[in-house]
C-alpha cells in the first residue's frame, strides 16, 4: 500500500469568479492552479459547480488524489473561531452568517456545495478570514453603540484578511528568526481590499476592517473610514436608499472614485506622474490613511518590531511602501530607497527587507500565499481527524493577585537581608506563598495586603485581575510571565519602605503549566496556544487563546485569573494564590 494522498485542493469562490488550486502542503508547493472569471455570463460557466467541474479535470490530470478541499470562507461570525471540518450544521451556521456578508459567503457557499457534489470521498474543511481576528480584546472589538441592540444583531467589529495576516506575521517572525509570540509586528495587507493588523506577540490585537470589509483604509473601490453622520446626510439630502448607498461606498468609492481613473494603482501612478491632480489626491489620501493607522497601532502595542507590506499592492508598489514610511523615523523605521526600489517577492523568495541597517523597526514586503495556508490548516484539521482525543484531566487553578519580587526590592520593601519566608508550599515545585505582603498604589485607589510570591526572580513582576485594573486605575496587559516590555508601573509598599516600579504590571495570559512529558501526551509543544473545553456543572465552556509553557519542573494544571473563574461559575475554595478547583479539562489543538 503506498502513501496516503497529501494534496489539498484549495478553493477560493467570489461572486462571479473561482480560484483553485491543487497544493501539496508539505512541499509548500502548487502542483496545478486554475481561475475562472465572469461565471453566468453568456459563453461562460453558467453556476460555480459547472466552473469547478471543469477545473477539476485540468487540476487533477497526472496528479495525485484530493486529500481534502479546504475553502475559503470571509465571514465566520462569533462561532468560528478556527479551520473546521464542514457538514451540514457547518453550512447551516455559514448560511445564518449571509447578512453579514452578503457579497461573499453566499459564493463561498456555492464552492462548498459544488466541491461536495463532486468530491464526496474527500473531507471538507472551511478556513475563515475572521478567524485569526478572535482574539481582539474587547476594547477592540467592541462598537460604542447600546449593547443589547449590538449584541443581537450582531454588531461588531470582526475584521478580514486574517488567512493572509496571519500568514505573513509568520513568515515575518520565521525570516527575523525570532518567535511570534516575542514580536510586535503590523502587518499592511494592500491589494484592491486593504486592512492593516496588529499582531501583537502572534495575536491579533487589532484590524482596520471592521463589522464588514467597508471600515478601515481606503481601497480599489470601497471607501473605508467614513462619517456615518456623512452616510445619513446623503441618504437625506440625495435621495439614496440603501441599495445606492451600498454601491456607492462599495463600488463607486475609494482610489477609484478619488482619481476618476478607476481603481488600478498602476494607472493612477503613471497618471498622477502625468500631472493628474484627482489621482495624485487619490494617492495621498492612501498614504495618509495607512500611516495613521501604523502610527495608531505602534501606540497600542507600545511599539512595533517590524512592518509588513504585502498583497498586490504592498509586494509590488515601491512607491506606495516608499509613502507609508515616510514620517516614521520616530518608530525607529527608516527605508532604504535602492532596496525598496529593487524589493521583488514570490513563491520562491518571499521575503525582502526594505529597511536601513540602523533601523530598530525592520520594514519587509512578504508574498502572502492564503491557496497555502488554507492548504496547510485543511491538512492539520483532517490530521486532527484520524487522532484519539485524550480524555486526560488537566487540573484547573485560579490565580489570585500576587507579586514577585527581586532581591534588590525585598530588601527595600522589608529591610536590608531580609529572606522571604513560606507561608505555604504551592503547586509547581520550587514556588511558594509567603508570609510577605505588599501594598499596591495606583494611580486611582490602593489594593492592600497582595501576597508575595516566592522565590525571588531576576525582575519584580505584578500580576492582577481585569477588575484590579479597574479598581487601581491602570491598563496592564495580557501577557506571560516575564514580558514586561512596555508595561505599566505602579509602587509597592511595605513595612521598610517603597518602590516605584516603572514597567511590570500583567494580567497574566491563560497557561497550562506542562512537563514534556505531559506535552507528549497532548502533542503540543512550548509556545503553542491551545482551546481547553470543560464542563462547568453541567455547561459546556471553552476557554481559548491559551498558552502551553512546557518545564522539566512543572506540574500539569492551567490558570486562570480570578476574573475568568468567577465569570465561568467555577466554584471552590480559591482562597490564596493558586488553588486547584479539580475540574477535568479535555484538550484540542488550535489550527493556525
């Protein structure tokens, strides 16, 4: 018996267009690619099934069997949250999600059904362009509109792109050898569709679109960021229903309806050259708008390690990337013009960095590749298909506010010499609750008598709840333990005196603390970030966004803060700093 087939074939469905692919995902490599354009028109594929059957036989002609379909879906509302196996409740739910994206996941439908027609032996899995978008904090996310009327009808802020975000950021962080989850990277996502994320240490923190692909920087043919007041105002005074209005912002707007030239860069480049003053206008407003929004998300994640262009426009225009940079000198990003001007990327070379030597903020231009990472995410879900999912309990701990501090400031908290003294020993081995308290001042109130952690650490470190933020009057950070780059300060007292710290205050991130051989039996690895599922008397919860930490001296359990296990119902004695709760957790892989 030979191998099992490992070719994806991708499908990509618009409106009135299909992109496939057949991708050997291991490889990296495309074996056979076909697009269709202006389906239902006269001469042409009459329905997307018609275009995808005669794709098939020029895609699969000398190569080897299909072993899943992976699509392209742009709008997965709040349920998909990563690549999914698709059956019929899968469609149902896709199909609920229509109104909020009525221009793609009707086509993204048709690619489905068309594909299960024709490939009924092969798995199907759909892989969501909002999906890398589900760990916007709420702050993010969250419109200043009434909750209950946002909350049912689904109003908020999703954002797009997230295949290709999510891909580049990576390819970014595999080309500064560095770890994902140790950069702050923007990437700049510009084709005919535009949005810039912030993908802040491998999270998506925040994106330019928003509730539907129409917010954000300016495009081909969408207006992006606009007044609604401005909305309202042509609705009265020109006469426009919503149907014009839709076609206005989204057809008839953005570099398109700012030059008169249509909505090719190339040819408002070479026009504005010429002198035209609508497509010189139509290319400073692009300009101005994306480096707005590259200064707006160096300021939320307290700086930035690296730019991202890509897609048609960032990989290929010099002179756009040439305006995007311009003015960042105080991010530390400074371009180097001959290899900007030289920069060119592809499959096979995706990566140029455009940046000068000096520069702290590395500029790059990366070929995104979303055929490939929709290749890669159906494999590890059918992968995740043939495996037995452990039914393995993972003891659940609620961590409370606590500190720890270095040598240098217990011995200005509690006197010169003084060794921190054990309370009670604590799960993981080596760690401790001390007899030591502290005082923590904010800017707003003090929270009195928080629990030194021992031993002592290189670096004084405060972890707090979202409501101790609140209370205290700071905005601290989800991070893991030991990033405190550009975090928050606060002074802590004691019995001997004070400290001021200028950086160190987290809400620590959910973690599962794992020895490798606990890692073994899970298949994850340091650093990966993982869903834990429970069941909280008798309700179902997953807990996402959760990061492994794998040591020789850990002992299995997960932490959460406070916050989250009150929130969740999770009921006992959490008294002290970490008590284990015993409630049995199941563990899944979460796709990238």
């Amino acid at each position: 018996m030979g191998p099992k087939p490992s070719n994806i074939l991708v499908v990509n469905c618009g409106s009135s267009s299909l992109k496939a692919a057949l991708i050997d995902p291991r490889a990296g490599t495309r074996l056979a690619a076909v697009k269709v354009e202006r389906i239902g028109e006269p001469d042409q594929a009459p329905d997307h099934d018609a275009a995808l059957t005669g794709a098939l036989e020029e895609l699969l002609a000398g190569n080897a069997p299909v072993a899943a379909v992976g699509h392209r879906v742009v709008h997965g509302g709040e349920r998909f949250t990563r690549p999914t196996r698709i059956d019929d409740d899968v469609i149902a739910a896709i199909e609920a999600l229509v109104p909020l994206a009525p221009l793609h996941n009707p086509a993204n439908l048709a690619g489905i059904r068309a594909a299960r027609r024709l490939l009924p032996d092969a798995p199907q899995v759909a892989v969501f362009d909002t999906a890398f978008h589900a760990t916007l904090p709420n702050r993010a996310r969250r419109y200043a509109l009434p909750a209950q009327i946002a909350e049912r009808h689904g109003v908020r802020r999703y954002g797009f792109h997230g295949i290709s975000h999510g891909y580049v950021a990576a390819r970014a962080a595999e080309y500064l050898k560095e770890d994902l989850t140790q950069l702050r990277l923007i990437t700049c996502h510009l084709g005919n569709g535009c949005s810039a994320c912030a993908v802040e240490y491998g999270r998506s923190v925040e994106t330019s679109m928003g509730m539907t692909p129409l917010e954000g920087l300016v495009m081909g043919t969408r207006c992006g960021d606009v007044d609604p007041g401005a909305v309202l105002h042509l609705a009265r005074e020109a006469g426009l229903d919503s149907e014009a209005i839709d076609a206005l912002l989204n057809r008839e707007s953005g570099l398109a309806g700012l030059s008169g030239a249509g909505n090719d860069l190339r040819d408002i480049e070479a026009r504005a050259a010429e002198g035209d003053a609508g497509c010189r206008l139509a290319l400073n407003v692009f300009a101005h708008r994306l480096r707005k929004y590259l200064g707006a998300y160096a300021a939320a994640m307290g700086g930035v390690d690296a730019i991202v262009f890509t897609a048609g426009i960032g990989e290929n225009s010099a002179s756009m990337r040439h305006r995007a940079a311009q003015r960042l000198d105080f991010l530390g990003a400074r371009l180097d013009e001959d290899l900007n001007r030289d920069a060119r990327v592809d499959h096979d070379h995706p990566v140029c960095e455009i940046s000068a030597p000096h520069s702290r903020c590395r500029l790059l231009v990366v070929a995104t590749d979303e055929a490939l990472a929709i290749a890669r995410a159906a494999q590890a879900v059918i992968g995740e298909a043939g495996r037995v999912e452990s039914r393995r309990g993972i003891p659940l701990a609620a961590s409370a506010r606590h500190v720890h501090l270095s040598k240098e400031h217990v011995d200005r908290l509690f006197g010169e010499g003084h060794e921190l003294t054990v309370h009670r020993e604590i799960s993981q081995p080596g760690q401790y609750a001390c007899k030591e308290r502290v005082d923590l001042v904010g800017p707003k109130r003090t929270l009195e008598g928080v629990r030194v952690i021992g031993p002592t650490r290189a670096a004084t470190q405060v972890e707090i709840s979202r409501t101790d933020e609140f209370y205290l009057g700071i905005d601290a950070p989800i991070r893991g333990s030991g990033d405190l780059d550009n975090t928050p300060g606060i002074t802590l007292v004691g019995p001997k005196g004070r400290v001021t710290l200028t950086q160190g205050v987290i809400q620590a991130q959910r973690h599962i603390h794992m020895h490798p051989d606990d890692a073994a039996h899970f298949g994850v690895e340091h650093h990966d970030i993982v869903e834990v599922a429970i069941d909280s008397d008798g309700r179902d919860l997953v807990f996402g966004d959760v990061l492994v930490r794998v040591k020789d001296s850990y002992v299995l359990e997960m932490h959460l803060d406070t916050d989250e296990a009150n929130a969740a119902e999770l009921t006992g004695d959490i008294e002290g700093v970490l008590v284990p709760l015993r409630r049995q957790v199941t563990l899944r892989r979460k796709q990238a």
